[in-house]
C-alpha cells in the first residue's frame, strides 16, 4: 500500500512541531543567550536527552518531507507542514496553560479549515 504524501506531510508537521517546542524549552531552562554554545557543557542529562530525542525528530521529519515532496505537490506539503503553529498552540494550551485568545483561535480554525480544502 502506498502512502499518501498528506500522511508524510502530516507525520513531518508533527515532528517538526515537537522538535521546535522541546527546543524552546530546553532553550528556556538551560539558560541559552544568542550564540552562546557554552551552555551545551551545562546540560545536564535530562537536558541531553531531550536534545538527542529532538535531533531524532528533526531527522525523521526531514525523511519524511522528502517523501512528502517525493508524493505531492510540494506548495500543498509546505501548506500542511505549516499548520505546525496550529499544533504547537493546541499543545502549549493543554500543557502548558498558555491562555489563546478569541481572535488566535479563529485564526488556528482558519488555518486548518483552509488546509483541509485545499488537500481535497
């Protein structure tokens, strides 16, 4: 069975979502400032780990683009890997509390409304 470049793509959102929210919280409680890499010899091992895990997302999602690309149209790849932000503000408000607006959650609703038309 082949797999469609809608389930890549969308496999490549959620990695890259992932990916890009660990990073901001290892970026968060590590102490990072610009392009001090010195704080690297700081992390401690729970640090390590998630860092490690988001080298491994982003290469699975960079896989998985490919094969997107491979698949689809790519202006239709790029248009569900965007709806990443949807995903990261759907995850900061379960888990981390983040108050949403009225007018960002029509705009999050837009968004995958807009998405879900253009795949069909």
């Amino acid at each position: 069975m082949k797999i469609s470049w809608l389930v890549f793509a969308i496999i490549t959102m959620v990695c890259f979502s992932l990916s890009n929210l660990l990073l901001k919280l290892l970026v968060k409680d590590s102490g990072f400032s610009g392009l001090d890499l010195a704080f690297l010899g700081k992390m401690n091992t729970k640090a390590i780990l998630v860092f490690i895990f988001v080298i491994i997302l982003s290469l699975v999602g960079f896989y998985t683009l490919l094969m997107a690309y491979r698949e689809g149209n790519p202006a239709l790849v790029m248009a569900v890997i965007g709806l990443s932000a949807v995903l990261i503000a759907v995850i900061q408000y379960i888990f981390l509390g983040t108050v949403l607006t009225a007018k960002e959650i029509i705009a999050l609703v837009l968004a995958v409304i807009s998405i879900y038309l253009l795949a069909m």
